[in-house]
C-alpha cells in the first residue's frame, strides 16, 4: 500500500531534520528498528491507564536519537489517551533548584502540554475547558452547584501539597467562564503554568496564598496527573530530555540536590505513591555512570539504577530495569531509514524518488569510510548530509547522484559542551564486525 505523506508532514520532517532536531509531526514516517524498547515502553503506558507509576531514564550517545524515540512514545501515549509534557533540561531548566530554574521547568512543561486532538502543546486551556465541561454536566444532571462538585470532584487533590491552591484555581476559571471574565479564566491558566513569581501578585488576581515554586515542582506534577484524569484522560506522562545539564553543573550540591530529586520521583513511582503519571529522563553514558559527577556517584541511585547483572552475565537486555539503554541502530536499519527519507522527500510518490537503491548503497559506504560505523550508532549527521544530497538533486537536476558522492562531508557526532563533558567510547572489535557484515550484506544484495 502506498503511503502518501502531506506536504505539512513533508515539510516538517525535512526542515526538522536537516536542522538536527526531531520532527514533530508524520514520525511515523521514517521510524524504524527498536521494537523491544518500544514495547517495554508501550507496557509503561498501560501501566500508567490502569493508575500505576513509571520511572525510565533513556540512555544514548549524543546524535544517536534520544530524542526522536522519545518523541515515538510520546505519540504512543496521546493515542492511548494520556496528556504528555515534554521539556529540555538547560541552565535554566533544572528539577531542583531555589533560584526559578525549577519553577522555569514546569512553566515550559505547562507550555508544551499536549492531548491527541492538540499535539502541537498548549493545550492546558483545552484540558481545563473540558473538566469544566464534563463537571458542568454532571451539576445540571444532579440540580447542584458548580463550584460545590469542582470542590468535590478535586477534594483528593487536596490532601496533597498545594492542592487547595490548585482546586481553588480551577474553580477560578470556572467563575470567569460563568461571567464571561476573560481576566480572570487567563490568570488562572497563568497560575496553573506557574507562571506567577510572586505570592502577593497571586493572591491579588485569584485569592489564593501560594504559588507553584522550585519547591513544589514534582508535587505540582502529581496533582496535574490527578487533575487530568478528572477531565476524562487516563494519565500524564512527562518527558525530560537533556538531562545530561544537571551533570554538567559544576557545584556539587547544586548537582546532589537535583540527584535527590530524581531518587524522589524513582522511589515514588516504584513504591506506589503516585498514581497515573509516568517520567522519561533521556540522557548520555556519562550522566550515569560517572563516578564522580553522574548518577552512579549518588550511592542510593547508583543500586537503584544498576544494570541486573544475571540478564549481563546472560549476554541479554532487561527490558523492565528503569535504565535503558537505547540500542543503536543496525547499517541494515540505517538503509531503511533512508528508504524511509527518499519517500518522505518525494511526497509518498514512488515515480518521483531523486535517486534508487544504488545511490543509497554507495552514500552509506561513503558514510562508512568517512566516519566508520558511527553513521548508522549516531546517525544524526548522516541524516542531515543525506538530505542536503537530495536538496541539492531536486534543485539542479541536471547534476548527478554518482558525482556528488565523494564531495559530501560527513563528521562525527561530538557533544554540545565539551569542556565539561569528555566522552569515552569503548570501540571494541564488536563495531567494526557490524560495519565489516554490513558491507557484505550490501554486496548480496547488488549481486
């Protein structure tokens, strides 16, 4: 069957790409290999429908696709009904702090959130209006106040850290929407993205006495996974990216505070004190296992986190342990994935492919020259050169595949900050077997 792609999808891949980033949209497209992780991940997700808690920490190398499998199991969960927020650690972004940086944190993860029908992020007003909704039916359903059911209904939330504040809000914008107060439904969506900095400003536009701060971070997410669930959704998950940034902090309590943190949130979700509400930390090999500034260097993450030492002595991967490491992907995948971009760049039209299957044998063996097997274990750059290949052959068609080859530069993937981080990779013999078989296999298939 033929899969015909929007010109919308097409573009955003492609600009997405050529960028370096990861599309937003038409993943679907150019996803390939990974299936155990995605089904340990998809098992996650279900967890988190039937009112359980997931804790995951996705390792990889920097440009070996983190973040675009990330953005697969996002997707996974908005079409299992879940509400997603997702967010990229910086110096301004940290999961501890008593600066703002915490406080930074969940503003964008307010900002980004996103349900099926608004996948695009700052879809919170949507999620509020339809708790408002299916609340206001049930009051005209049971003759009751309004106000008296948003009480009730949210009274859980109460018991928790913040959550009078939080129902007292929500019932807020209730009263704007009733009045048609616009003032008064936008400062409570302000409040709800922590988006106030000061108790009194709060208190002036919604009568409530606190704030969501840097000391309430993980708390504010545990009632927004409960609030969800009331507006007819079965979860939240959030997904963290680049948390290689607390690693990088360079004062050690500054860094244990953040480690403190995530032993927090692990410990919750796997002793099953938070309901409906899932965590993905993507991150690098050295933000775990340094022994001097990375996980492994807090001693109570370090036993919670290690690798299950039957499944290595077994030569096999377990799945279910909350560290996973993201299994690279295989030359033959690679192949694949370019299959996968010459269709996306062709709107879906086989009769409009730029190049055929030898030009796409003879890109990775240049690949493979240039950068040995790191173009298929970090593909990003090789991606990107593929790219700029069929741009410039869609604009000068008169220029050929085979003459373009050897002028194409493909580097290595580096990380964004090396004068803090100094990446060590084991180039064992096991890697150039790979890239040795891959070419044989490149041979069968033209003989």
């Amino acid at each position: 069957m033929v899969r015909k792609i929007r010109l919308k999808e097409k573009e955003a891949i492609i600009q997405s790409l050529k960028a370096g980033v990861t599309p937003k949209i038409g993943i679907q497209h150019i996803q390939v290999g990974r299936n155990n992780e995605i089904k340990a991940l998809y098992k996650d997700i279900e967890r988190i429908t039937d009112g359980g808690a997931t804790f995951r920490l996705i390792i990889g190398d920097y440009g070996s696709g983190k973040t675009f499998f990330l953005s697969v199991i996002r997707s996974i969960a908005l079409k299992k009904k879940l509400v997603t927020v997702n967010a990229d650690l910086s110096p301004n972004r940290r999961i501890h702090s008593t600066s703002g940086q915490a406080r930074n944190l969940y503003a964008e993860l307010m900002r980004n959130l996103s349900t099926l029908s608004k996948p695009d992020g700052n879809a919170l007003p949507s999620v509020v209006e339809r708790f408002i909704t299916l609340t206001r039916n049930e009051a005209d359903q049971n003759q009751a106040a309004v106000s008296t059911l948003i009480h009730k209904k949210l009274a859980s939330l109460k018991e928790m850290v913040g959550g009078y504040d939080f129902a007292d809000v929500v019932n807020a914008y209730w009263q704007g929407y009733e009045t048609g107060n616009e003032e008064l439904k936008s400062n409570a969506i302000r409040w709800l993205r922590a988006e106030y900095t000061t108790k009194t400003e709060a208190r002036k536009d919604l009568g409530v006495r606190n704030i969501i701060s840097d000391g309430v971070f993980y708390d504010a997410l545990k009632l927004m996974s409960l609030f969800v669930r009331q507006a007819g959704y079965k979860g939240l998950l959030i997904n963290l990216d680049e948390v290689v940034n607390l690693y990088k902090l360079r004062h050690t309590q500054a860094r244990t505070s953040n480690y403190e943190q995530i032993l927090r949130i692990l410990n919750d979700c796997h002793q099953g004190s938070a309901e409906h509400i899932g965590f993905l930390l993507g991150g690098t090999p050295e933000f775990l296992i340094d022994p001097r500034k990375g996980l492994f260097s807090y001693e109570a993450l370090n036993s919670r986190l290690a690798e299950n030492k039957f499944a290595q002595r077994a030569g096999v991967i377990d799945y279910s342990s909350p560290t996973l490491h993201l299994a690279s992907l295989t030359p033959e995948e690679m192949f694949i994935l370019l299959k996968n971009l010459r269709h996306v760049f062709s709107g879906g039209d086989a009769s409009k492919y730029l190049v055929q299957d030898e030009a796409l044998f003879a890109f990775l063996e240049h690949c493979g020259k240039k950068i040995g097997d790191a173009y298929f274990r970090t593909p990003r750059n090789t991606i990107k050169a593929f790219l700029d290949l069929l741009a410039v052959l869609e604009q000068y068609p008169e220029m050929r595949w085979s003459d373009l080859i050897d002028e194409i530069s493909v580097e290595k993937e580096s990380p964004s900050d090396t004068d803090e981080i100094v990446a060590n990779h084991d180039k064992g013999n096991s890697k150039f077997d790979d890239l040795a078989s891959f070419r044989i296999w490149l041979m069968h298939l033209r003989s």
